[in-house]
C-alpha cells in the first residue's frame, strides 16, 4: 500500500481534460496519484509521472507497479477510422485490463460514455431517466468501442475477480457550453468526488453507472451510482441563463444535437485521412 490514506492510483490519459480534472483533484481526497500518457503535460501538478502508450505491456507493467486501483482514461475521444479505434481504445483497452490482472491491481475503473447509449432519443425516456440496464446503441465507433469496454470489464470481473466499474461520462468541462451540455453536464468536481467513491465503495464487483452532476434536467438514471457512495453536490441550473441568452435559436426537435441522446455523433462521419 502506498504511503498516502487511500493508497495510488494510476490514470492512463492523465494529461487529457477529464484526466488533468482528476489528478489535480484525487491528490485533495487522500491518493497517491500516478499519471500515465504519451507525454508528460507541462504542469504535471503533485503527481508521479510515467510515459508510454496503453498499448506498451511493458509501459503498463512498470506503471501499475504498487498500484491500488486503475482509471483508464486514455484513448481517442472522439469518432475516427475504425482501425484507429480498434488499436488505441479497444486493443489499448483489453491492454490495460490485462495489466491490472497481471500486476495484482484489483480494481479498473474505466471511462466509458453515454455514446455506448447514443441512439436513445429523448422521447425513450420522457417519463423517466435511462437506466443502465438498456441495450447498447453506440452511435459511433467511438461508442463502439465504449461498448467493448463494458463487455471486456464485465469478462475480467468475472473471470479473475477484477472489481470494475465502467462510468458512462457525460460532457465533463469547467462549464456546460450549449443546451444539450446542461443535461450532460459532469463538473470537475463531481467528476472527482465520483471516482473518488468508485475507488473507494467496499462492495463494488461490477458496475456500470452514469457520471452526471446533479442536474434539474439530467437524462440518466443516477441510482446505480449514488448506492456506491457518490453524492453530486453541483447543479448545471446555475449556467443555464447565460448558455440560453448565447443561443441563437429555439431547439429543434429533429435536430441530432436535440433528438438524440449522443447528439451528433450520430450524424458524424469519420474522416478518410
């Protein structure tokens, strides 16, 4: 165990924006904090540091050494080529986990995304939140790949006792920045007090939840969640005034960004190049 009260963790993608949100943020909460990425960031902040790629057995095992629980952030973020989403976040995924077996690190807790669900339109759930018990409808290869995720989680927790959960991130910024954001809206800081209660929650096996704040308008059933510890204290109403004057229209109903619950992304085509 390491010398801090909860013990290390150790984020893959620690320099991206949900990963900079978490290392600068765990610290506060008791961890020992390891990153992991290609580079090392300019303001590492009070972290450990290590380079490599989730697609480096040897990377990982020098990385998940001493190590009590993984959160895998790293991947690409963002709809691509299949062949470039299968190599860095589903290869790159099935790594990781298969490091935390080999290394003796018990816990995985995985970044997945509400594009695992993105075909869901708003009218699926207009009388209640979408529970995770739904079918996956991943709106991209990106969501695909989310989906392979929650599938490759589920396989280690049952085949070697890996506890794991898979939290579906919604839009996790400073601020929400549209409409569709003051639903999906995770603050930093509930992204921190999330993790925090995944890393820490005794009777975790195997999760999937949703990583929402506590919006007025939040699409996602929050049960799953709140039952393992996490208690969202922010509330996107408080932006809702200014994002609304910035619009410039009302909300179209058949519009992706509005129809859809992973917005348009489902309307996104991959780029050739």
């Amino acid at each position: 165990m390491a010398e801090s009260e909860h013990g290390r963790i150790l984020i893959t993608g620690a320099a991206g924006g949900v990963g900079t949100f978490l290392r600068t943020g765990l610290p506060e909460q008791g961890w020992t904090v390891r990153g992991f990425d290609l580079v090392t960031p300019p303001d590492p902040g009070p972290v450990e540091w290590r380079t490599g790629d989730v697609g480096d057995p040897a990377a990982l095992d020098e990385a998940m050494q001493d190590v009590d629980v993984v959160i895998h952030l790293a991947g690409i973020p963002v709809e691509d080529r299949f062949e470039r989403i299968l190599k860095t976040n589903i290869d790159g995924t099935y790594q990781v986990f298969d490091a935390a077996v080999r290394n003796g690190v018990p816990r995985v807790l995985a970044a997945s995304s509400n594009h695992a669900v993105g075909y869901y339109e708003r009218a699926d759930f207009r009388d209640a939140p979408i529970g995770v018990d739904v079918r996956p409808r991943p709106d991209t290869f990106y969501g695909v790949s989310k989906v392979f995720m929650e599938a490759i989680g589920s396989f280690y927790a049952d085949r070697h006792g890996l506890r794991v959960a898979c939290v579906r991130i919604g839009s996790c910024f400073a601020e929400p920045r549209s409409r569709r954001m003051l639903d999906t809206w995770l603050s930093p800081a509930d992204g921190v007090r999330l993790f925090h209660a995944l890393a820490t929650a005794p009777d975790l096996r195997y999760e999937i939840v949703y990583g929402v704040s506590a919006n007025k308008t939040a699409w996602w059933d929050m049960e799953p969640a709140r039952r393992l510890g996490f208690e969202p204290q922010d509330d996107s109403d408080v932006f809702a005034a200014q994002v609304e004057a910035a619009a410039t229209d009302l909300p179209d109903p058949e519009d992706p960004e509005y129809k859809y619950l992973g917005g348009r992304f489902t309307t996104f085509v991959p780029p050739e190049d």
